[in-house]
C-alpha cells in the first residue's frame, strides 16, 4: 500500500538534546511537507522540498534542520535552539506537477515531547 | 498573504443534524480551497476541494462545500451528523510565495466538531 509513514509515533527531547524524526514516502510525490501542529493554532509550515537535495523553509523554520537526500525521505532535526519544541509534527508530500490544486498528504504523526 | 478565518473553534450538534462548520479567506486573485479532517492523534485527510467550475464540491462522507466569491466563503455541510463525524476540520487555502512558483497551503485554526447522542 502507498503511504506516509512517520517514526516515531512519540519522542521525548532532553534539555539541549537534537532529536529527529523520520518521515518516509512511497507515492513517488516529488513534493515533502514538514509542519507543527499546536492546539488551537492549526498547522504551520516549517520547511517544504520540491526536489531532492533542495529545501526552503517555511514559517516557522528557526530551531529546525532539515535534508533531502532521497525523493522518499524528509527527516526533520529537531534542534537545541528550539526552545519549545513540545508539539505535533506532521509530515506531508503532493505530486508536485507545477499547478495550484495539488492535494497534500499527511502521515500519522509524530508527537515531541520535552523531558 | 492569503489567509483563513474559521468561525467557531468549537461546534457541538445532535447526532442526525444540520452540520455547518464556517470558513472565510482573503485573497486577491481566484483560490484553490480545501477542507481536511483531522481524528484524534492521526494526520489530516482531505475531505474536498475546490479548484475551478462547479461551485458546489461534494466529498467523502456525505459532506460538501459551497465556494461563493461575493463572500468569500467555504463553509462546509453535511445533512445528517454521524457519530463518527466528531473529529477536527481544517479549512485551507493555496498559496505561492512571493517570487516563488511553489505550491503552499495555509491552513485556519481548526473546528472541533462534537456530536452528541
């Protein structure tokens, strides 16, 4: 089955400890999605990649770090300068085909939380 | 920017009513619109979207939207809730960066829709 798979499903941060989660996809999407997710505060993008080994950042992108070394693969590293880093984080992907109307879609999540 | 106003951040209805959950943008040129739904600790999936023609989009599980440019709304219905229907709704609108060529969604603060028994 085709999907987004994100590990893990929780993941506890130390006090200036970099942690990083895993998003991987298999729909052969050239376009990857990372955003936060806080209560009340809908969903804010973080970093987006259009293509392998090219990346911009998003709204959000101070304390986080990403990479796109494989079409399948868009890991975030959560840094120490991520001062409050507890949150939902939910990976995206969409084909990418240079329109407006392309759907994103979203892995199960990964929840952070700080130690 | 563009931006998504989703009014009421939580909607309560009896199982078997009218489901109306509000939802405004603001942009200057023509929007793609898109309504999610979100389950407790899962990701989001797409209900419906709107990109040109038909105004009235018909999505999964009985739901549907109505785009009216005059008011800049996508207010999302459904006839008859369902238990199964509690759950968050994101409302969404595209976007390109300035001086990019990018595909970006911005997404409203969320609804959270209770049915009770």
């Amino acid at each position: 089955d085709g999907g987004i798979t994100q590990s893990p499903k929780y993941l506890f941060r130390k006090e200036g400890q970099n942690v990083t989660l895993s998003c991987e996809q298999n729909l052969n999407h050239d376009a990857m999605y990372w955003y936060r997710q806080d209560p009340g505060q809908g969903l804010r993008l973080i970093y987006y990649s259009q293509i392998v080994n090219d990346f911009q950042k998003g709204d959000i992108a101070e304390g986080y770090s990403v990479s796109r070394e494989k079409k399948e693969s868009f890991p975030l590293t959560v840094t120490s300068a991520q001062k409050n880093p507890t949150a939902f984080y939910l990976c995206a992907s969409s084909i990418q085909s240079g329109t407006f109307q392309e759907t994103q879609y979203f892995g199960p999540g990964t929840r952070l939380l700080v130690l | 920017a563009q931006s998504v106003t989703q009014l009421g951040s939580h909607v309560s209805v009896s199982e078997g009513a009218l489901v109306l959950l509000r939802c405004n943008y603001s942009s200057s040129v023509p929007p793609y619109l898109f309504w999610y739904v979100q389950y407790p600790n899962q990701g989001l999936q797409l209900l419906l979207k709107y990109t040109t023609g038909a105004t009235l989009v018909k999505g999964i599980n009985g739901f549907e939207a109505e785009f009216k440019k005059s008011e800049t709304s996508f207010h999302l219905t459904k006839p008859s809730a369902h238990m199964s229907d509690a759950a968050e709704y994101f409302c969404a609108v595209s976007e390109t960066p300035r001086g990019g060529s990018n595909y970006k969604l911005t997404f409203g603060k969320g609804t959270l829709l209770t049915v009770n028994p």
